[in-house]
C-alpha cells in the first residue's frame, strides 16, 4: 500500500481542516519544512499537497513554499489546488514536483485533462458531497454525480484518482471504502483513497479491501497514527 502523508497549506502554513471548512483551520506547523523533513525520516516516499488558498483563488497562492519544500526535500511531491491551465502544470514541474492534481478544471474542462494527461503527469481528484463533485475548494458542489464523472477517464493516461468523501475529511471517521472502490471501478484507473483515516486498524481494512494507496492527514497530526509503523506494515514490496 502507498501511504501518502499529506500538507495542507494556508497562508503559508501547514493546516487541516474539517469537511473542507476554511473556518475550521487548525495550524499544526508554521513552516512546512519541518514537516517534510519529518515524514522523510519516517519513512515516506510520496508527499500530498493542497494549497487550499489556489484552490479558491483559482491560481496558485503557495508556490513559492512549494518551490522551497521541493527545494529542500528528496520526496516525490504531488500537487494540486489552484490548477486551471498547462502554463501553472509547467511552471511545478520547473521547480521539481513529480505529478500535479487536477480537480475543478476536470470537471470544467475534461478535454483539457485528458490532453493534459497525455503530456504531464496528471492526476485527478474527485471530491464528493453526498456523492456529487465538488469543486473550487469544495465551495461549489455540482450536479454531477462522482461516479458518473470517474467514467471520463477510462483508458486515459491519467496516473492516478485521488478521491475524496468530503463529509469524512478531517473527521477521523474511517475512510469511505464503498465509495472509493466505486471510483475505482468506474474509472478503472489507479484509486488513492482519502478523508477520514483514523488508525492503523483503517489501514488493515483498507488493505482488506485491496485499496492500495491512501492519503494520511489529521490522524498524523492528533498522533492516531504511527506513520513509520505504519510505512513498515502496510509498506508496497
């Protein structure tokens, strides 16, 4: 299994926040570096990243701390939030981050992701409300239902899907594990599973149920979790 350590960031720092309320923000760490030096030393290989801010801006808004921590880290970074044209794609591939993440242009623009997966590493996040996609940092929730929208990529050359059940997120509930098959099946693509992870027994059950990659955030940062037992156990031989 790929455990994935995520940062959240806002304004600069590295935050969470519960069911992607902005209001809830809670700031763990004031320099992220930090934190990425850390899940180095536990045993990561892949980093997550949102810059809630770009996701509601609709461009970036924390580039120039994702250029430091790309400067600083032997991680593989992936990164999305803010993504809208092939100019901001290239301009974090120019400063070292491995795959980017398209969410509201995906669903906006779904050509354009598919095209752009056939040059760039691309990945696509699918966050849901009561299973329809959301977008624009989860601010707008649309019509179309998650599942239905996961078909557009079958066959595509997109790397992966991350999913997102936005009612678990920073909720410590337990990973939506029928709803991230669901993505998996329809989409038939590489499936990372996130919001609402909790403990090493979600991790089990996770692996139980053949997901194979899952994004850790909250249960770090409230130490539910050990990441480095976590990464010897479940770790993809």
């Amino acid at each position: 299994m790929q455990i994935i350590p995520a940062i959240d960031l806002k304004d600069g720092y590295a935050v969470r926040l519960k069911q992607g309320d902005m209001q809830s923000a809670k700031i763990y760490d004031k320099n992220p570096l930090n934190l990425c030096a850390t899940f180095a030393d536990l045993g990561a290989e892949y980093l997550h990243i949102v810059d809630l801010d770009g996701a509601i801006a609709g461009k970036p808004k924390n580039r120039v701390i994702i250029e430091q921590i790309c400067k600083n880290s032997q991680l593989k970074i992936e990164v999305g939030g803010g993504i809208r044209n092939e100019e901001t794609i290239k301009s974090y591939l120019d400063i070292g981050v491995s795959r980017l993440i398209l969410g509201s242009i995906a669903l906006q623009k779904v050509d354009f992701a598919l095209a752009m997966a056939e040059k760039y590493p691309i990945v696509i996040g699918i966050d849901a409300k009561d299973g329809k996609v959301a977008i624009n940092g989860w601010g707008d929730t649309q019509s179309v239902l998650a599942e239905e929208f996961a078909k557009e990529f079958l066959g595509s050359k997109i790397e992966a899907i991350v999913c997102t059940d936005i009612s678990r997120d920073g909720m410590l509930g337990g990973i939506n594990i029928n709803f991230t098959q669901a993505i998996a099946r329809a989409s038939g693509v590489f499936t990372i599973a996130s919001g609402g992870l909790s403990s090493m027994e979600d991790l089990q059950i996770l692996e139980e149920n053949e997901i194979k990659a899952v994004i850790v955030g909250k249960a770090f940062y409230e130490r539910k979790i050990d990441l480095q037992k976590a990464f010897e156990k479940f770790r993809v031989s």
